[in-house]
C-alpha cells in the first residue's frame, strides 16, 4: 500500500504569497500528500480559501489545523468549543503545566505540542502521558529545534525527546513528527524527517508511521466527524427522506 505522507506543522506565513508558494511547491516535490499551515483562531475564510487553492494547484491536499495556546484552562474550554466544529485538526500549543494537563484529558483535542526546549517547561510526563492515553490526544514532536540547536543545548533537547516518546509508547499515545519550520530551506523530504526519528528513541517502523499513517488517520477521523453524514463512530447517515 502506497503510504500518504504528512507534516501537519509548515509554518510559513500564509500572508507571505509567494515564499508559501514556493514551501507548498516543494513539499509536493519532496513527496508530501498531505500539508498544513496552522492558523491562529480568528483566521478569515478568505485566507483559507486562498491557500486551500495554493495547495490544489500543486497537488497537495492542505488541511486545516488551528494552533490555539490557551493562558488557562477556561481559555482552553470557550476555544475548543468555538473551533471544534471549524477546523480538521486542533492542536495545544502546552506551556502551562495546568493547561497541558486539561488538553490532554479533552477528546476534543488531537495534538499535544511542548516547544520549550527548557526540560523544567516540557511538561509531558508520566501523569500527562495517562491522561492522553484515556483520550485522542497524539504528542507531536517538531524536528525544527533538532535542526538549528549544537551542542550541550542539542544533547539536553534529545534526552528530552528520548524521554517523552518512551513515556508516549509506555502509554500507547500515537506520536507524529512534524516539522515545525517556517523556512524553505529547513524543509526535508519525509524519510529524511522519519530519519531524525532514530535519535530519539524511533525505530524505522515507528519513524515512518510517525509522518504517514498516523497524521493521516488523525485527519481521516476528523474529516469523518465533521461530514453531514456522521451520526456517531461507525454510524452514517447514508440516504435522507421520505422514502427511506
């Protein structure tokens, strides 16, 4: 089976035609199927549309993903109530251990994102780990800091990473990796990003699930639940009226 190849997290600014433009291309170029900028909450349909057309015309099929960053749990409860219904994929950008620990409970969330590269704010931990085991919630983990760190700073980033994804596997919470970069020229193909996957605790099976069947099954459940049709898990609406 063909696998459909993903980075949920190109953080080019959609304002920026034309260098979004030129990300959008090589993404297709590299292989990618399935792309996604994320906008903030008070995105326009205008720039959606725009850029859902950006991706058609270079054959990728663009998501649509809202990165909220919630200052307290409220916050995050009035936003996941405005946006579930809008956007495919919602993803917690978690820099408060008591927002991390709400996100990780809410079915309503499908990603969970710690970009502080500080071990004292990376808040994953065993107690995270079960909430989101009991939910949706999959731990997202950019490869952006992996590309420009050196050093001690590099080294104490990847035992971080190391420790997070084998709490993430003790807990069975899908992990996805994504890219997390804003620059064109930090871009990789998505062998090369399941490649990166190795030095924090990935094996090659897990590595490729990473940027394939898991980001794209978490769209696929998505896309299913926000169609007309859907009823509940496994109930479809299949034909409407009098006749039926």
């Amino acid at each position: 089976m063909t696998k459909v190849y993903a980075d949920l997290h190109l953080r080019v600014d959609p304002k920026d035609q034309k260098a979004t433009e030129s990300a959008l291309k090589r993404a297709a170029d590299f292989g990618y199927n399935l792309i996604s900028i994320p906008f903030t909450s008070d995105a326009t349909s205008e720039e959606i549309s725009k850029l859902k057309a950006a991706c058609k015309d270079v054959g990728l099929d663009f998501v649509l993903r809202a990165d909220v960053r919630p200052r307290n749990q409220n916050e995050l409860m009035q936003l996941l109530r405005r946006l579930r219904r809008k956007f495919e994929v919602i993803c917690v950008i978690c820099d408060d251990k008591e927002v991390s620990r709400q996100a990780a409970k809410d079915r309503r969330v499908d990603l969970l994102n710690f970009p502080s590269l500080d071990y004292r704010k990376r808040f994953f931990d065993r107690a995270e780990a079960e909430l989101a085991s009991c939910s949706l919630a999959a731990l997202e983990v950019d490869v952006k800091p992996l590309l420009l760190l050196s050093g001690p700073a590099r080294i104490r980033f990847l035992s971080s990473l190391r420790r997070e994804v084998a709490t993430a596997k003790e807990f069975h919470v899908p992990l996805l990796i994504s890219s997390g970069v804003g620059e064109e020229r930090l871009m990789r193909m998505p062998k090369d990003m399941a490649s990166l996957g190795y030095l924090f605790g990935f094996n090659e099976e897990s590595a490729l699930r990473a940027v394939s069947a898991t980001p794209s099954g978490i769209v696929l459940r998505n896309r299913e639940k926000l169609s007309p049709s859907f009823v509940a898990p496994g109930i479809r609406v299949v034909k409407e009226g009098k006749d039926c």
